[in-house]
C-alpha cells in the first residue's frame, strides 16, 4: 500500500487537467443541480457523455481542496491504495496470506495501475467497486451467506455508475462462483443471486430511473443521444456504439450513431477493424506492455489451479477462486477483443485485477507442488517462470526502453531456476534455504519488466500519459497527442473562420489540457464579455464544447456550448436557440472553432441577423434586438 500510494501520488501537484471530463468536474462543484446529472457547464443545459458517478468523488475532492488538478487526481489515488488493499483481503481469504501479498505486489507493479489511479477517468473507481464485489462473493460463497451477496450486487451497482455496462461484464464470474461453490442448497443459491441481482440492477438504473423521472425542463440534455434519454446514452452510445466493428448498430436506440462518432474520432489503433487484429489486440504491445506481462503464469494458474483441484468437493474454496478469478480474466479479454478499446490503455485496469490474483495464488501452488517433489506437477514452477520472463523480454524489446531490462529478467530468472535445481542435489539443512532464494529470485525475475514499466511514473517524462499509461507507450501517446493537435489547428484554428474543413478533435486524441490558466487575450474577453452581460444568463454562446471549454475549466464561466461532445446531439435547437436571444438569456454568440449541427444552425442565423462586433481575434456576434440586424 505504501508502494502504491508513491507510485500514484508522485508528481500529483503537477497533474494535468483532463480535456471534457475536468470541465465537467468544475461544473459540477458550482452546484448540487450540475453535480447529481454531471453537468458540462455550469448552466446545467448538457451533461457529460457518460453517467458521472466516476466524477462524484472528484467534485467533492475540489469543493472540499478547491478547485485544482491535483485535487481532481486525489480520489483515483485513494481508490488505487483501497484497491490494493482489497485484492490482498480477497487473495488472502481465497489462497493465503503469501498469495494476498503476492497479487497485492503484482497488482501495484502493473504499469497500467501505476497509471491509471494517478488518471481523471472512469476506471480507478470502477475497478474498486468490482474488487469490494469479488472479495463479497468469495466471503459468500464461503459459508452461504446473503448479506455479503447483497453487497456485491451493490458494489457491482456502484461500479455500473463509473463505466455502466461494462460492470456487468463481471457478474458471470461472480454468480458462477456462488452458484458452484456456496455451501447450501441449489434452491437457495439461486434464491439468494435472483435477490442479489435485483440489488444490482435496482443500483445500476437508479440515476437513468432518477433521469426518466425528471421533467426535461428541469436537468440537462442528455449527451450522447438524440431524445434525451439517459437509456439510449448508455445502452445505445455507451454499449452498442463500442462493438460497431461486429455490425451491431445503435441507429434504433436514440443515440448518436457510431458513424457520428467516427467523423470526430481517429481511426482505431492497432488495426481494431480488421478481425484478425481486433482479436489480437490484446496481445500487440501498446497493451501488453501496460498490463500482459503475466499472461503465460496466470493462464498456466487457471488449468492447474481447476486441473488439479477437480476432485474435490464441490465447495471447495481454492477452486472456487481460480474458477472466479480465471472466468473473469476470459470473458474481459473477450469483451475488449471484440469491442473498441484504440488506445485506451487505463481499460486495462480491470483485467490487472484477475492477472495479479491468478499470479499469487497459482505460485504458491507451483511452490508447493515443488516443495513436495511431485514429479509431474513439480514441473509447473519453473515451466511459469521460463514462459513469463521469455514473453516478458520479448514485449521489452519492442522498445527501445531500458534495453537492458530483457537480459536481466532472463538472468535473473535462469539463476533463480539455477538455485531451485541446486536445492534438490543439497543436503537437508541448505535445501530449505537455498529454495527460498531460488523462489524469490524467479519471482523477482517474473515482476522486474512490469515493475520498471511500473516505475516510469516516477520520471516527469512519462507521469502523466492522460491514458492512464505507464512507461514509452505513455510518450509514444504523448507525442500523437501533439501531432493530432497541430493536424486540427491546420483543418480550422479554435476561433477561426468556421470553415466546414474543421473538425472536433476528440477528447481521446487530446486526453489532457496541457495549460494551466486562461491566456492574457482571454482573460480580457471574458472580463469584457462579462462587464457587457448585464441580466443575460449566458456570458456567450460557442458553437462547440471545446470552444467553450478553456473559460469553463479555468474561470467557472456560464458560457453556453453546442451539441455536446461528438457535436451531434441536438442542443440547443434552433427555436430553443432563438428563444434565448429573444427573451434576453443569451446575447452574444462567438463563431468559429469546430462546426457541429447546432453551432452550423445557429451560424447562419447569426451571420443573418446579428452585428459582428469589431475585435482582432474573436468573431464575436451581439444579437441583442437593438443591435439586430435590419
């Protein structure tokens, strides 16, 4: 834990802010109306495209700290050192307490982890709620008990408020384990997950419920959708939209299409379209460099671990962990194989928890069956180690980051098989010893790649990747983000001309506002526009939320945006446009940046009927009646 809390909280004070999601943050700390819907501005007129329970804790964080970007990073940090802690509890109770330490190191030394609790997105809060669940459902499944069950069920809820659908990914996992283990009945296992999943599900749709029941007039749009419906965002734009590449269309939910998305998104990385690459993925070394380091072990732990426990009794509780512990790692490979991930490394997150379970409880059991000289079992030890330094050193040399990592691992690894050999041709009083320092130098040779991957946060150059990324990948991603930002200043300038060459630059391609406050020419139009404001609700209107977004992070302005993130979402309509300069709520329309369909509507409009005030940069409108055009 306390290694976590270095790796997580090291350079904190220089987080950077997280493009959408931290003007979202900030709005949400200017009321408690913007916080419960997750508003994106501080009028509450759209929310963010995902449901903001992942950001409650970050608004909190900056109405208790005020608002700063460290303080927006201080609850992933929380969340990671209690997911260590958790994962060791659930280890330990499964396979031991040299197991619990075991995954709990793994876990803290996967470059993923390391990244993604010192990150402002959905997972680090997502991968703790799932782990409470995990660690629910093995102290349930021990003795029959429902109201830990319960507890998962809710914890899973929880986690649906982070990232939604992609929580239930891990209920097979969870009510297989009970349902195969739990000492009791069949009747009443199966009472006892109808119960537990009603808690799920009552948690999970509680904010869409709140949403649906909550005139229109009276929260924000929902984004990510076309009719405003808090189902369609994440059942239609949330869900279906991420498995476009299997034909699946979101076209009927009433959300924005995945063709939409696309025309402000980069094409996927590493090849996602093609069916060969897609199922791949996993395995390519933008994302087994953050988190597959432990592949071979912890796959060669699930056929052992249910292999050789097959004739026990059916509660028996080791089997039931590998049986949790290996479905849940199957079926979130199978889920982001299939689905679009890009270079969304922090996904990642989730299936760190079952490798580095799987880690230490599969090499306490290698250990044992080679402490007892079994002659075939004896052999998965060093078979684990041989297949996990050599795959190790094969993603290490995909880059040209600390070469001498491969050779070392390997030698390390080969001297500690040396030892774990030796201790066999040893008398009685060294045998002991020198197996231990054999076990722990393979060991050492196993975690050493992923560590120093780990580890790369501690460097400036690598602590802050915005994808929740540790080591050269977080460079590499680093290095795309600047030339993704100088390609949309070449197809329109953020206040440019509104030329329809522009495009929105998505918020994943720009993951992170690298500046720290409003420049000087900014700081003077937001002051003027405010001293001109008068009795207006909006300072100005922007004709999209990345125009808008510098003056709602930094200053916490009401300026209105439009058509939410991908720029599609139909807020404000033309008449709801019209009726706000025609009651006196907005006056002044600033055009240029990235068109989307609102902003074009109102564009024309504009252009046609208001007077273009005189200023250098800004094509500022004021649409005030007398003012108005003839």
């Amino acid at each position: 834990m306390l290694a976590a809390a270095v790796l997580f909280t090291w350079d904190i004070q220089h987080s950077t802010y997280h493009a959408f999601y931290s003007e979202t943050a900030r709005s949400m700390t200017e009321s408690w109306k913007g916080f419960l819907f997750g508003s994106f501005d501080p009028n509450n007129t759209i929310t963010i495209d995902k449901l903001p329970g992942f950001l409650w804790p970050q608004a909190l964080s900056a109405r208790i700290f005020g608002f700063h970007s460290w303080a927006l990073t201080l609850p992933q940090v929380i969340e990671g050192v209690l997911g260590v802690a958790v994962l060791h509890r659930a280890v330990r109770r499964w396979a031991g307490e040299s197991a619990g330490l075991l995954a709990a190191g793994a876990f803290t030394l996967t470059p993923v982890v390391a990244g993604m609790f010192r990150t402002e997105v959905e997972d680090p809060a997502f991968t703790l709620c799932v782990l409470l669940a995990a660690n629910a459902t093995l102290r349930a499944a021990r003795e029959a008990r429902l109201r830990p069950l319960l507890m998962a069920g809710l914890w899973v809820g929880l986690g649906f408020q982070a990232k939604m659908l992609e929580a239930w990914a891990v209920l097979p996992a969870l009510g297989l384990v009970y349902l195969v283990s739990a000492p009791s009945t069949l009747r009443r296992r199966l009472a006892h997950l109808g119960t537990a999943a009603a808690v799920c599900i009552a948690a999970s749709a509680s904010w869409m419920v709140l949403v649906a029941l909550t005139p229109a007039q009276d929260r924000p749009f929902i984004d990510g959708t076309t009719d405003n419906s808090a189902f369609s965002q994440v059942i239609g734009y949330n869900f279906l939209n991420r498995f476009a590449g299997l034909g699946i269309s979101a076209k009927a939910t009433g959300s924005v299409s995945a063709t939409t998305m696309a025309g402000t998104a980069p094409a996927p990385s590493g090849g996602e379209g093609r069916p060969a690459a897609m199922w791949a993925k996993m395995f390519g070394p933008s994302l087994a460099s953050q988190v597959g380091w432990l592949y071979p072990v912890a796959a060669l732990s699930v056929v052992c671990g249910l292999v050789w426990l097959r004739g026990r009794h059916r509660t028996d509780p080791l089997r039931a962990g590998f049986l949790l512990w290996g479905v849940w790692l199957a079926l979130y490979f199978l889920v982001f194989s299939a689905g679009a991930v890009g270079a969304h490394t922090y996904y990642m997150g989730v299936v760190a928890v079952p490798l580095a379970a799987l880690f230490g409880g599969g090499i306490v059991q290698f250990w044992r069956a080679w402490r007892r000289g079994d002659r075939a079992r004896s052999w998965a030890l060093p078979t684990a180690v041989v297949s996990t330094v050599a795959w190790s050193a094969f993603i290490a040399t995909r880059y040209s980051f600390l070469p001498w990592l491969a050779p070392v691992a390997t030698l390390v690894g080969a001297g500690g098989l040396l030892l774990l050999m030796l201790s066999r041709t040893t008398g009685e009083r060294a045998r002991s010893r020198i197996a231990v320092l054999g076990v722990g130098a393979v060991i050492v040779g196993m975690l050493l790649p992923s560590a120093a991957w780990a580890s790369a946060v501690l460097d400036s150059k690598y602590g802050h990747s915005g994808m929740g990324a540790a080591g050269p990948v977080s460079t590499w991603h680093h290095h795309k983000r600047h030339r993704a930002t100088a390609r949309a200043a070449t197809q329109g300038p953020a206040w440019g001309d509104g030329s329809p060459r522009a495009t929105e630059p998505h918020k994943h391609t720009i993951r992170y506002s690298e500046r720290t406050a409003l420049t000087r020419e900014e700081q003077r139009f937001l002051a003027a526009m405010r001293a001109r404001q008068g009795h207006a609700t909006f300072v100005f209107a922007t004709t999209s939320w990345r125009s808008a977004s510098p003056y709602i992070l930094f200053a916490g302005a009401k300026v209105l945006p439009m058509g939410g993130f991908t720029g599609a979402a139909p807020t404000p309509t033309s008449a709801e446009f019209r009726n706000l300069i025609a009651t006196g709520r907005l006056r002044y329309v600033v055009l240029g940046g990235a068109p989307t369909t609102p902003g074009r509507a109102a564009a024309d409009w504009v252009r046609g009927h208001c007077t273009r005030m005189p200023h250098e940069r800004f094509r500022v409108y004021d649409c005030s009646p007398t003012s108005a055009k003839k």
